[in-house]
C-alpha cells in the first residue's frame, strides 16, 4: 500500500473477544502495525483460497445443472 487512505473503505467487524486479544498481543509483539494491518493481512492470505473455492463452484455449477436431481452435485 502507499499509505493513501483514498482507496481504503471503512467496515465494522464484530470477532470474538479471544480472536481480537490474540490480534492485540501481535500488534503489541510489533507483528503488525495495528489490527487493521492484521485483519487486511489475513484478508489477502485467505483470498487465493476463497478464488479456488468459487473457480469450483463455476466449473461445477453446469454440471450440477445437468443432473437428474437438481439439488445434489454429481460427486455427493
């Protein structure tokens, strides 16, 4: 990031009172700058994953279309 705030969007998260002291204690070991910088670290590491998760369901989407029972893909 360039350290511009213009492309940033401001949410609100709600987390476990745990995950959020688990968070604290990165950003207090100098882990991470703040829990923002954590939460968007997280966010970025999990996206390849969420990515392949929903090339699945387009590749599987046709064929679940196809089959006899509409509800149920084809490997169930």
């Amino acid at each position: 990031m360039d350290g511009s705030q213009g492309n940033l969007v401001k949410i609100s998260v709600r987390l476990p009172k745990a995950q959020v002291e688990f968070i604290d204690r990165l950003v207090t070991l100098g882990l991470y700058v703040n829990r923002s910088d954590f939460i968007r670290d997280a966010i970025r590491d999990y996206m390849p994953k969420a990515m392949k998760k929903l090339q699945e369901l387009r590749s599987g989407s046709l064929a679940i279309l196809k089959a006899d029972n509409y509800y149920m893909n084809e490997e169930e």
